[in-house]
C-alpha cells in the first residue's frame, strides 16, 4: 500500500547515514596526512577502524552491566551517581575498549615504529568507534542529532585519540628501548587521561550546568588536541 514511500526512506536514511559517516572520515583523513614519515597500510588502517566498532560493541556491554549495578547501589542522579556513571563507567569503558582493541591490533605490528604512528592509531580506533556509535544515534534521533555530534561528540572522539595516541607512542619508544617500568607507565597514561576527560566531558554535558561551561571545556580540549597533533607530527621520529 505505501510501496510508493519506499524510495523516500530509503534516501532519508541513506542521507543520515552519510551525514553520520562524514565527519569521522574526514578527520581520519587529517590524522592521516599528518603522518609526515611513513604512512601506514590501508589494511592496518582498515583493521583498526572495525577494531574501533568492535570496541563499542565492548563498551556497551560493559556499560550496561556496570550501569545496572550502580542503579541497585545508589540513587539515580544523585551526585555520588552522576561522578560514577560519566567517570568511572562510560569513560573508562569506552576508553578502556578502545584501548584494548588498538593495543591488541597494532602494539607488535612491523609498521609501528614512528612515535605519531600511536596517534595515528588511536585516532582511527576513535572514530571506528564514534562512526559507529553515531550511525546508532542518527538513525534513532534524525539528522538534527548528525549536525550535533558532528560538531561535539565525534571530534571529542578524536580528541581522546589524540590524547590516548600521544601517551601510546611514548610508551611504545620506550619498550622498543626496553625500559619497562617507563613502557607500562605511558601505557596506563594512555588509558586514565582520555578516559577522564572523556568523563569530564560527559559530566559536563550531562549535569545540569551552564552551557558556556561546555562550550569552554570542548574548545579548550580541541585547541590542545590540534597544538598536539601538530607538535608531534613535526617532532616525529623513528624509534
């Protein structure tokens, strides 16, 4: 009977999930020609965008276990709640995800041997897992919801990358230089900083505050994250 409507929805959904893939692609894109002294495989880089989406499906496994715990354990939107929800569950289970499946697809890799090669890595495991997540919220919410975490959630991503990436490369300089102690220590680094301003960021946009402070906060974080990238791209150096 609406056979005749087929044609409209499908372009509708097509459209929303081109405006959900873009914004990611585009800043995988960045992170890639930035890399000045050796660009990674296709394939590795394929590998860790589904590495990136298959994080997510982790994450989200996680986050609904622990998210029922913490219901049974204390009142909701209590501030107790609000602290643990934002940083110790979704923060450290989207970042403890990621950094689980970047490590496990890239740490004994041959081409992992340039210090930006970390962020380079992080960064499309991000955004796997952002490209993912916000094909979820823009088919559920509508385009409105593309525009949205196009400008906020998928470059926040990328800023967590960004963040895990740099941490991640020191770390691997350093067991290429076989100093463990200092090897283990970039490594929990690559995992605490993302996740806490990733929980940052949740809260913030979460909790009942000022908007400015959000609009502060997202624009402090993307001017570190682009000084970063730009700082380790020119001092990049094989280890």
């Amino acid at each position: 009977m609406f056979y005749f409507l087929l044609p409209t929805l499908v372009t509708y959904d097509f459209i929303l999930v081109i405006a959900a893939v873009v914004p990611a692609v585009f800043l995988m894109i960045k992170a890639y020609r930035s890399d000045r002294l050796e660009k990674e495989s296709p394939r590795l880089l394929w590998n860790l965008v589904k590495a990136g989406i298959f994080s997510s499906l982790i994450a989200l496994v996680a986050e609904r276990i622990l998210g029922t715990l913490l219901n049974l354990a204390l009142p909701q939107n209590s501030h107790a709640y609000n602290l643990i929800l934002y940083f110790g569950i979704v923060a450290f289970a989207e970042e403890g995800a990621k950094y689980f499946m970047l490590r496990r697809n890239s740490w004994k890799s041959p081409e992992f041997n340039c210090r930006y090669d970390g962020v380079v890595y992080a960064v499309f495991v991000s955004l796997g897992f952002a490209l993912w997540e916000n094909i979820s919220y823009v088919m559920s919410y509508g385009f409105t919801t593309a525009i949205l975490r196009a400008l906020t959630a998928i470059p926040g991503h990328a800023c967590f990358g960004v963040f895990m990436g740099v941490f991640y490369g020191i770390a691997k300089k350093y067991d290429y230089a076989n100093t463990q102690g200092r090897m283990k220590f970039f490594n929990i680094l690559s995992i605490v900083v993302p996740a806490l301003l990733h929980g940052a960021y949740d809260y913030i946009a979460s909790v009942d505050t000022s908007t400015w402070y959000f609009v502060g906060f997202v624009a402090v974080l993307f001017a570190v994250s682009y000084v970063l990238v730009g700082k380790t791209s020119k001092k990049d150096q094989y280890i």
